[in-house]
C-alpha cells in the first residue's frame, strides 16, 4: 500500500504539487499569524491567551430593589435554587443574595452544551408555579458569556485636541453618555453578549414628598403617586383626515423637565383651588442608588466592560469592538471650557486583552520561527546535502500550515498551550523527514548506474516508511489518553493534543508525498553524483551555515538586544556549532565506543540503572501544581473593605488604595473598581475592591532605542513587584489579598466561586454559627506552616449594621392599620418607589418617588414618620413599631440551599499549591483534635480551589500515563511482531523518563548553569528556576514517551534486516552485525536527537508571554532526549545481549 502511494505520488509529480501549493495558500489564510501577502483572504482560527478554564455555568438574575439579603434570600433565591436543581445535567447551584438582587450560578456537568443549558433553565423559568415568587419579581438568565469574556475595559474622559486630559464632565453626564450612545453601539459589535456600565451617576426624576406640607393640604401619599404616573404618558388616537390628506393625531405627555412633574395636579380643594406636586413635594433631577463605583489613579471615573460571547473569538470580538469605537468616536459629545480649550470625549482602554494576545502569539511565533532556523542549521551542517536541506527545510513550515488547518477544520482554538503542542512538536516533525530524506540520498549513491531514479526512490522511501509510520505512530497514539482527560485538564490539554497531532500527521503527509517528488526533481538537476558539493561542506554550505547562525542570533539574541549582535552570535554559534561538532564528533567515534559498550555490557548497563534511580528519586521528591502561571502583565488587587462601610467611606479607601499603589516606580497605571458594574455576571458586595494594576515590563527601550532595565535594582520578579503593592495599600480597615491576575482570577472564580486559589468552604445552618466557624478558621490557618498568615481572610457574614422595624400588631390595630399599611410607607418613605420612567430621545430616566431626606435621615427621623390610618388619624412609626439596630449579613452565600461562607489565603513563596492545602488541612485536624479548634454543631468545611484541578488530575494522569505506555508498547509490537525486541525499543521510553525527571532536579539546584558569560547568567537566560510538577510537565512526558523511541525504532528496524539478510551464527559475528548496522543508522539518528535538543533551546531560553507555560512543557523533552540517545547504545547492546543467549541455547 505505502509503496504503491509514494509510486503514485512520483508518477503524478504536478497534481501533488499543486496540492501542496493549494494547502499551503489555504493555511497562510487561517493562520493565527499575520503571515503571507496582504492579497489572501484571512480567516485565522480563533485566538486567546490561554483556554477557557470555567464551568459550564448559567446565571439567574433576580431584581428586587431596596430588599435586603435576608428577604432576596427567603423569598427569591431558596426557592428558586430548589427548583433549579432539578434541571437535568444539574451539578451544583451556587448563590448570592444581596441588598436588591439575586444572582445563582447553575454550574453543569462536563459535556453539557453551553446554549443546551440555556434552553432547559429557560424552560424551568417558564414553568415556575404560581406563587412561588412575589407578583413584582421575574427572574431572567444572564448573558450567553462568562466572567472570563470580559475583554475590554474602558473609561470615558474628556481630551483636548492634543490628547491631553481637560477633566470639565460631570460624572452623571459621563454616565448618561455611556448608557445611552457608547454602550448600545458597542453592543452591536460582532461578538459581542453584554457592554455593562460602572461609575459616575445615573440621573432620575426625584420627587421628594415633604409629610407637613401633605398633611396641611389633606393629600394622601397614594394620591400624589397617581398624580405623578398620570403626568407621565403619551397616547395615539388613530387618524384623522383634513382636505384628503391623512394626519396621524398623536397626544404628548412624556415628562421632559422638572417643571412637569412640579405641575402636575394632586387634587382640587372645594373652593377650585388646585394642589399640585410643588405645593407638597420638591421635584429634581438627581442621582440614583448606586452599588459600585470605579477610579482611575485616584479619581472617580465613568466606564464600562465588554462581556464578549460564549463561543466567540476574543481577538475578533476586541477588533471589532476597537472598529466601532473609531465610527462613534466622531460623534461623542464636546464642550468648550472656562479655560477657551475644548474638551472631547474619548473611550480610553484600561484593560484590553489583545495586548497579552499579541504579545503570547508574538513569544510563540518567535519560538517556531528560531526553532526553524535551528533546525536548519542542523540539517545543513549534519546532512552535507543541500539539496536534503533545502527539501527538509520545507517540512517544517508546511507542517505547521497543515495544523493550522486541522485547527481551523476542527475549531480548536489558538492560544498559549494549543501553540506549545506545535512549538514542542518541532523537532520532531522534521525527524521522519531527515530519516526518510538520509536513506533516499544513501540508495541514489549506492545505486548503480543506469537504474532508473523513480525505482530507486521509491525502493529507498518503502525501505524506512514503515519505520516513520511507526515512529508517528507512538507519538500520536502516546497522546490519545489526553483527548479522554475530562475537567480543567481536559479544557486545557486537548486543544494541544489536536495541534500536535495535526502537526505530526501533516509532517507524516508532507514527508511521504511531497518529499520523494522534491528529491526526484532535484536530482535530475544533479550535476554529478559524486560532485564533492554534496558529500562534504563546500564554501556555499558554510556559506549558508554562517547566515543561518546569523539570522539566528539576530532574531533570538538570548544575551538580549543590549548585547548587540556580535556577543548574541558568538553565544549562539558557540552553542549551536559546538552541540553540532559535538554530535559530529559522537558519529566519528560511534563505532569505537559501541565496541566497548558490546565487550562490557554488564558494566555499561550498570549506566542505566543508575539514571532510573536518581530520576526516580527526584520524581519522589518534586513539589505538584495544576500550572504554572501565565504572566498577564497585570495584577488584580482584590482586597475587602469593612462590611459596615457606605459608598462614600468605601470610594474613598478605594481612592486612597489606588494613589498609593500608582506611585510605585515599576506600576504604570491602576484603575479600581468598589462595588459591581451593571451586570449579572458581576455579584461583587459594596465592601469588595478589584483594582487592575498595570506594571512596566522588565526590560525596555529608550528615546534612542537602546534596551534599559525599567525595575529598581532589589526589584527581580513581578513577586517583588507584588510585594510592594501589599505595602503600600494596607489601609486600616480593608483585608490583604493574594497574588491574582485579571484572567486567572476570572477562571478561579468560576471554578469554585471563590476570589483565590486556595480556601475553605465553611458551611452552617445559621448565620451565627457560620460566622463564628469562618473565623476560627481564619485565626487557625494563620498558623498553618505553608500559608502566607496576612492573605488569610474570612468573610464577615454578619458584619452590616441593620435597623429593624418590628410592627407592634396589637398597636397597629388600635390605628386600623395592618402590617401593609405600614411597611409600604416605611418603604416609599425611605428607600423609595419607582413611578416609571420618561423618554427623552434615545434617553430613559426613571421617576421615583421618596421623603425628604431630613425626614429620613435618622432614627429619630424615621420613628417620626407619619403614617395615615383609615379613619383619617396619623400614627408615627414610632406609636406602632420597634426600631433597633442589629447586625446582619451583607452578602448571603449558599451551595446546594447551604449557607456557606469562604476562608480564603495563598501559599508561601516556595511552597505548591498541594503542598500549601495538604499542611492547612493537616493543621486544621491536629486544631481539631487538641480541642484548640471547636466548630459548632452543624458546622462542616471542604478545601476548595484551583488546586483540586491538580488533584484531579493526578488521579487522571494515574491512569492516562500507565495507558500511553501501554498503547505505545502495543505499536511497538505491531511493528516488530516481537515482545523481546518491543521490549528492547521500550527501554528507551524508560531512560527518557528518567532523563526528564533529572533535568527537572538540576533546575531546582543554586549551582546548576550558575555560570556568567557576556555579564550575563546562564540561569537567567534559561530561566532557571525549581519547576513544580504541573499538567504542562506531564504534557511534555507525554510528548517524549513518543519521541523517546524514535531512535530505537529507527536501530532496530535495520537491526532486524541485517540480521535477516546475514544471519550471524557466532558471537563475534553477531557483535559485528550489531556495529554495521548501529553504523548504518547512527547519522539519521543523531540528526533527529541533535533537532529535537536544538530545536527545544529557543522555548527554554524565552522570557515573553506563554513562555512560563513552554518551558515546563520542554524540559522533560529536552533532558529526556539527552539522555535517549543512550538508546543508540542500549538498543544495540540488549539486541546482541538476546541474540547471544540464543546462540548459547
């Protein structure tokens, strides 16, 4: 079948390399890059930083002004929790129950299509018995987004023409600009599933009732409320027609100004005199309640976020966003200042996720552009063909091209991990093609004259094919195990187990079909076989080599652009051609060292044994976490004010937090949001901060271009950085926080709920007890060895001060009045009712209507209110109710129906995740046990957090790993039809394993690449550091097990037919079988070892975004190959080892 294929592929040379052509064009159009000529039509695969870790979780919103959480709680969100959980694929609901509106979280089952669920909530919703909700409340679902879709923050701000900030706005003008023009034309962008406002002010009519005046004119409350909707209204009257012409009659009475409501009629005295709402009431334009407020370097602004859609490409959704900006921007209003200035509003991004995009995309394009350029070097330098090395240096490219189309084919998305699948890919893509392209020129040599050049390269392509099969074939199916991970490992590793495999098979379909068609065609152009340009480097391959190497150094500069070129060549030329000349050196002494290697086995396998044991050891020994960190270039500040703070007292430790944190050298810019913006994906309390910090990168260029170092001299890490900021905006009466970053915190929080990676989850049956356990938790975590003691931070469940009205009944009656009576004038009175709302254009302001605040103000105020009764008497509230203050919750938080409460922290430098939890929980037990910790009865708490994602997958990967090794036994089997020789070829997959375990322990080692060299370190440019075991580290084992056995495949396939051909019947001949054909095979071998490790050198030496998630990925695949080239020993050893036992049987 392979023979007849690449037969096929010789005989119909332009139908596949048209094909070719046509792929290619096809996958410059879908690639993530902007490569390729502006004239192909782009339509890139969808692109973000990282996955979409979050739940499959759908939100129910629930407004029901002035209420408070106890009410939102009993009323709204219990029974509506009860009913959500029998939604089918139901995991489990989380809630939230605050001052005016409910928001629960029903968070799916893995597998559950996203819209699927939408559609069974919807139909719950739907069916809802009557009764179960009060009359005035209708629950509604939340946007088809998650938190993590939001992508685009932005303020509004006055600039003069020079782009300057003039300042000149009013915060409710501001605002009335955001909620009316910019966020409905931003809404309209493609892609785009909510535009929700935050800060500033929104306006309202406000008609402020003065009870004197109500009582002195003999009105009643309701009649001023009728008098105020029937001032509000616009009618139609059909049509009428003068001299044959049609008029639409059309009455107005949309309240406009304040002067409308002010004359509008409440009632007439006897003697005609009208009474109007001025006569008893102030009327105004004024700001409404609001619960969140946003800053910006110490000033309050106005602004807003796009939610982009669920499902929707980030990149596309922010471009499409930026173009409608540029349209609306024209027509923003502008005024003209006191100053002559004039002032235009501008949309200024203060958080716009693009940047992390490009710049992860750019530290990806940067990795597979060097590694293409290594890999050049090595094939032109170890090949001696240029022919060969200008054919292999098109597998590479193509490849890549093929994985952008099966990403686009199969919507896998590009980011950060899907990309590391083709950046640790590299190396061995081009392995089939060295193996396949260095048998091929090998028969044209041998091959005598006048056989045909067809015959010859197809004998010599059939010859290895199945050995390449073989080789992809462990790969690929080494990774199968990744597509059966479910949860946040499966979100995270399947799209790089898709691109990986689409890279490997298009290497597979590149090398088979296109390579011996490119050799056929090249030979013919051969001037002399035997031309001595193509069997040893000539002046146009060192020609070349020395370009290359240039190009390298110039693109990669691994000492840094300050260096120049000359110090950046010289390391890479030293690096490069020293590993080359050294893999040359190893070919020329092969023979030698293999000799000695078959005359003292026993003592050369002892080499082995001792790697599986210092990389057993240091497996034992390595701390876990789920995954490292991106760096997003920005930190999320999310300390807790006092729960008992207003607006004004919580604005203003915002306000302080923020100047602070902006007079740090390394921070640029902080914008911080109290409160939550308007939206349901965002049920954040008064008392929670969120700041987005802004830092300079390490490294920049000044106003001549030259690199300078932008952090302070004892600033060496953005940890550093952190601890700055903590000191500086610790303010008495507000938490500490944990290290968080805008991205990771999103999908942190939709995981567990929580605002940490790390917490407890305390559950009670009452508030009290709940309180009480939550913090005693937190005085006990403070002890934890592992625990950063001023991270730990409790909820305060019943820290908000609360004034209770409790209606005396029997007093009440003696007034005939009833508890309704009196609780909807206690509600209009102080919180306030909404009347409607009037049209202004494209403008809506609501109408509400309330006391004076003098009337309601304070206590004393309040147990003065006036309330009618129906015999026409005035009762004060005083006369029929009890007024006291209490302490109560100012969030409820529930799962499942059960009061919970969070115990949040973070974990010590030094310390993982699991290792930070496993002491906390330990800690807890022994408190428990030793009496020093007493929860109350009820009372139980869980661990929660991004950590149990590593434990999960620990246990997954308990499973998967053993299964990959397995399947890539049973290929080995399949291939040879021998356990015995499978076995021989798996050994290299052990010492691959072990290899990767000890370079991993050599980066947790202070002397380890401790050298200086150019003034720069060898440990700050291979970013030496200690490298927990993470999914990304078990990712890169993955990778190896199924590169690990190329080499042996490769040796024991010739193995086999030399033995075959020769059939040796004495020891010396078996041993001198062994050493041709270890001879015959060591070039192609080392040339697939010598890319897989050169290749591997730009990843572990990049610093951009991404590559903190490369780099655990690379490690186990570079120390694993070093050490596998052992195989090109072990292979032969074991062979001539079972075939001797033979021959002595």
């Amino acid at each position: 079948m392979l023979r007849h294929l690449i037969a096929f592929c010789l005989d119909q040379r332009l139908l596949v390399l048209t094909g070719i052509l046509i792929l290619s064009i096809w996958g410059v159009g879908v690639s993530p890059f902007s490569w390729g000529p502006s004239f192909i039509p782009r339509d890139p695969v969808p692109v973000d930083a990282i996955p979409d870790l979050g739940e499959n979780q759908q939100i129910v919103f629930t407004s029901w002004p002035g209420r408070s959480p106890q009410d939102m709680e009993d009323q709204i969100t219990y029974p509506l929790t009860t009913s959500l959980l029998g939604v089918p694929g139901v995991r489990t609901v989380r809630s939230f129950s605050m001052m005016g509106f409910s928001t629960i979280y029903v968070v799916f089952e893995e597998g559950v299509e996203f819209y699927w669920s939408r559609s069974r909530i919807l139909e719950k919703l739907n069916s809802l018995p009557s009764g179960l909700l009060p009359k005035d409340v209708s629950p509604a679902l939340g946007p088809d987004a998650t938190a993590l879709g939001q992508v685009f923050w932005y303020t509004l701000e006055g600039r003069d023409e020079e782009g300057n900030p003039t300042g000149g706005w009013d915060l409710d003008e501001l605002r009335t600009v955001q909620d009316f023009h910019v966020r409905y034309a931003l809404m309209a962008a493609d892609g785009v599933a909510e535009v929700a406002s935050v800060g500033g002010f929104r306006r309202e009519f406000q008609v402020e009732v003065d009870p004197e005046a109500m009582r002195a004119h003999g009105v009643e409350l309701s009649q001023i409320m009728r008098a105020v909707r029937s001032s509000n209204q616009e009618v139609g009257a059909r049509t009428i027609e003068v001299n044959a012409v049609e008029y639409l009659v059309r009455g107005l009475g949309w309240v406009r100004e304040v002067s409308d409501l002010e004359e509008a009629v409440v009632q007439v005295s006897q003697d005609g005199i009208p009474v109007r709402i001025k006569d008893v009431a102030l009327v105004q334009l004024g700001p409404a309640l609001r619960r969140g407020a946003l800053d910006k370097g110490g000033s309050e602004a106005v602004g807003g976020v796009v939610v982009s859609r669920f499902g929707a490409n980030p990149m596309a959704t922010i471009q499409a966003v930026k173009e409608t900006i540029q349209e609306i921007e024209s027509a923003l209003p502008r005024k003209t200042l006191e100053d002559g200035r004039v002032s235009k509003l501008k949309i200024i991004p203060f958080y716009d996720r693009s940047g992390l995009i490009n710049e992860t995309l750019d530290t990806l394009k940067r990795a597979l552009t060097e590694e293409i350029l290594v890999t050049i070097l090595v094939v032109v330098f170890m090949l001696v063909n240029l022919r060969s090395s200008f054919i292999l240096s098109l597998v590479l490219p193509l490849s890549v091209l093929c994985a952008f189309l099966g990403m686009k084919w199969t919507g896998v998305e590009a980011n950060v991990v899907a990309l590391a699948g083709i950046a640790i890919a590299i190396g061995t893509m081009v392995d089939m093609g060295i193996v396949l392209v260095e048998n091929i020129q090998r028969r044209l040599e041998e091959a005598p004259d006048g056989e045909s050049s067809i015959l010859t390269i197809t004998n010599a392509a059939t010859e290895v094919g199945s050995a390449v099969m073989t080789a992809v074939a462990t790969t690929v199916i080494g990774f199968l195990p990744v597509f059966t991970m479910t949860g946040a490992e499966g979100r995270l590793f399947k799209p790089l187990a898709f691109t990986k495999t689409y890279a490997l098979l298009g290497s597979l379909f590149i090398s088979l079909l296109l390579i011996p068609v490119l050799v056929y065609l090249l030979h013919q152009w051969k001037p002399s076989k035997k031309s001595k340009s193509d069997v040893k480097r000539g002046p146009l391959s060192w020609a070349i080599l020395i370009f290359s190497g240039l190009l390298l150094a110039q693109h990669w500069q691994p000492l840094g652009p300050a260096m120049g070129l000359l110090p950046n060549a010289v390391f890479v030329f030293s690096i490069a051609f020293g590993l080359l000349w050294a893999f040359d050196y190893f070919r020329q002494r092969y023979e030698t060292i293999l000799r000695w290697c078959l005359a003292h086995r026993l003592l050369f396998l002892f080499a082995p044994a001792l790697i599986l044991s210092a990389g057993g050891w240091v497996w034992k020994n390595s701390g876990q976490e789920f995954m490292p960190q991106l760096d997003e270039g920005s930190f999320l500040y999310m300390p807790s004010t006092m729960p008992h703070a207003g607006m004004g007292e919580s604005l203003d430790a915002l306000s302080k937090m923020d100047r602070a944190m902006e007079g740090i050298p390394e921070v640029t810019q902080v914008v911080g949001k109290i409160g939550r913006v308007e939206s349901a994906l965002d049920p954040a309390p008064l008392s929670m901060v969120e700041s987005v910090i802004h830092y300079k990168p390490e490294f920049g260029t000044d106003s001549e271009g030259n690199r300078i170092r932008q952090w302070r001299e004892h600033i060496r890490s953005k940890e550093d950085i952190w601890k700055e900021i903590q000191k500086v905006a610790e303010i008495p009466g507000s938490t500490s926080a944990p290290l968080l970053q805008p991205i990771s915190t999103r999908i942190i929080m939709l995981q567990s709920g929580m605002r940490a990676p790390m917490g407890v989850k305390v559950k009670a049956p009452d508030l009290i007890s709940l309180e009480r356990a939550a913090l005693d938790i937190e005085s006990a975590l403070r002890e934890s060895e592992g625990v950063e003691a001023n991270t730990v931070a409790a909820d305060r469940v019943v820290g908000k001060p609360y004034l209770e009205v409790s209606i005396d009944r029997e007093s009440a009656a003696r007034f005939g009045l009833n508890v309704a009576d009196i609780q909807e004038t206690l509600s209009i009175a102080v919180g306030g009712k909404a009347l409607g709302t009037t049209a202004q254009g494209r403008e809506r302001y609501p109408i509400t209507l309330r006391f004076a605040r003098e009337t309601r103000d304070s206590l004393e105020a309040i147990q003065d209110l006036h309330i009618l009764a129906p015999t026409g008497a005035h009762a004060t509230l005083e006369q029929v109710a009890s007024i006291e203050y209490v302490r109560g919750p100012q969030v409820l938080k529930t799962e499942d129906t059960f009061l919970t409460a969070y115990v949040v922290f973070d974990k010590h430098e030094g310390w993982s995740e699991v290792e930070a939890v496993e002491a906390a929980q330990e800690h807890l037990l022994l408190a428990q046990a030793n009496g020093e910790l007493l929860l109350p009865s009820g009372v139980s708490y869980v661990f929660d957090g991004s950590w149990k994602n590593q434990v999960h997958a620990q246990k997954t990967l308990s499973i998967v790993l053993p299964l990959a090794l397995l399947l890539i036994l049973m290929v080995l089997h399949l291939q040879f039809r021998s356990l015995s020789t499978s076995a021989i070829v798996f050994s290299g997959v052990l010492v691959a394993w072990a290899g990767g375990f000890i370079l991993l322990g050599l980066y947790s080692q202070a002397w380890f690449l401790d050298i200086q060299l150019f003034g720069q370190s060898l440990r700050e440019i291979f970013s030496v550091h200690p490298i927990n075991l993470s999914i990304a580290v078990w990712v890169g084992f993955l990778a190896l097990f199924g590169i690990a056995t190329d080499d042996g495949v490769v040796m024991a396939t010739y193995l086999r037919q030399t033995f075959d051909r020769e059939k040796p019947r004495t020891v010396q001949g078996i041993r001198e079988a062994v050493v041709s054909a270890g001879i015959r095979r060591v070039r192609p071998c080392l040339m697939t070892s010598a890319t897989t490790l050169l290749a591997l050198l730009p990843i572990l030496s990049s610093t951009g975004k991404g590559a903190e998630v490369m780099i655990p990925m690379a490690i186990p695949s570079f120390g694993g190959m070093a050490i596998a080239m052992m195989s090109m020993f072990l292979v032969p050893v074991l062979w001539a080892w079972r075939e001797e036992r033979k021959l002595g049987s």
